[in-house]
C-alpha cells in the first residue's frame, strides 16, 4: 500500500487534490483514486487533473447552472409546481413504489430518472471527449430537464441529490424560486419541494419511508 501510494503521489494531478481536497486518511485517498483512475483511453496524468479540478463549489455550481437557464428562456423560467425528490440505496424500492407515489400526488409525468438522464448524449458527448460527468454536468441537466412543460404541474425526481454538493444546490433551488415566486405580482405559484428517502431496516426487513416536505410560504 505504502509503495501505491508513493506511485500516485507521483502523478502531478494526485499531488494536486491531496493537496486540495479534505481527504481523511491515506486509505481515502486511495479510494478515490482508484474511483478516478479507472481502465479506459484516458491517461492517468489527464484523469488525475480532471479530478483535482472538478467544480465541488455549490454556489459556483448553481449560478452556472441558473445562468444557462437565464440565457435560454430569459426571465420567464417556469419550474414544476411541485417537485418530490425520490432518494434511496439501490434495492430500496425506489422503482417499485414511484407509481403508488405518483397516484397519491396525482402526478401524471413520467418520472426524471437521473441514471437515464446521465446517459444523454449530452453527458455520452461529455465522456467521449474524456470529461467527467460530476455535479456541475448533473445540475445543468436536471435544470434544463425540469423546464419542460410536461412537468409544470409537478414531478418526481428519481436519484437526486446524492452528494452534499448536489443537497446544497436543492436548497440553493428552492430557496431562488421562493424570491422569484414569493413577490406579490409573481403569476406563478409558490413551488413545494418534498423529499423522500426510501431506505431497507436490515434488522427488520422492513421498507421504511421518510419524508420531508419544504413548503414555500
């Protein structure tokens, strides 16, 4: 492990987010190299680099984000009306009970799965070019996504937030759209964001479900 480590300390890109990411231990660090540096045509020396500089600023993340949503269709961005942000580890349940929240939210949109929305050909062209699809890729789709029509009545969102960054952005959201649509002559109505969590008691079995709702106004 020690001479691994040594190896990739070498490699100017690992030097670099050791030295600029809050990495606990040594182990850590390991981790997420291997996470990094998988087998495909990117070098080592290139992945080490894109990694070190992946945006993990939230702020810096949302603007980016608003302001690509700002440039498209100017001041009159309409989100959903409500949005249920479904969480949850694989084989939690998140597909099987996405209809029975549906039905009881009389939602009829089909749900924004993020995995899929991953597999865009925007975020393929991404991966092509050897970039990586990190939270800054993610926000700007699920963004552009969210301004369809088809979810202004309101929409569930599968696979979002997973990553403090990605639940700090969520706040960032809801608390933009509560000064957008909180003023007195805003047409549109004050957005509800619910977010749900599905996890499995390994104790008991038992499917559990928690649930958040954050109301504006």
């Amino acid at each position: 492990m020690i001479g691994r480590l040594a190896r990739l300390r070498g490699i100017p890109g690992i030097r670099k987010l050791s030295a600029k990411t809050s990495v606990s231990s040594e182990a850590e660090l390991l981790r997420r190299a291997d996470d990094f540096l998988g087998a495909d045509k990117t070098s080592s020396d290139e992945k080490a680099a894109m990694f070190a500089n992946e945006v993990k600023d939230a702020a810096m993340i949302f603007d980016g984000a608003w302001k690509a949503v700002e440039e498209r269709v100017g001041g009159g961005a309409s989100f959903p009306k409500e949005v249920l942000w479904l969480g949850g580890a694989p084989g939690s349940g998140k597909g099987t009970n996405t209809g029975f929240i549906l039905r009881e939210r009389g939602l009829t949109a089909e749900p924004v799965v993020m995995s899929s929305l991953l597999n865009s050909p925007a975020a393929e062209a991404v991966k092509a070019a050897g970039g990586m699809v990190g939270d800054k890729e993610v926000v700007q789709a699920l963004f552009e996504t969210l301004l369809d029509p088809v979810y202004s009545a309101g929409v569930v969102v599968d696979g979002f937030p997973r990553t403090k960054v990605q639940a700090e952005v969520t706040r960032m959201l809801f608390d933009k759209l509560t000064g957008l649509y909180g003023e007195e002559d805003s047409s549109q109505e004050r957005p509800i964001f619910r977010i749900v969590v599905l996890f499995v008691d390994e104790m008991t079995r038992h499917l559990c479900l928690c649930v958040c709702v954050c109301a504006c106004g």
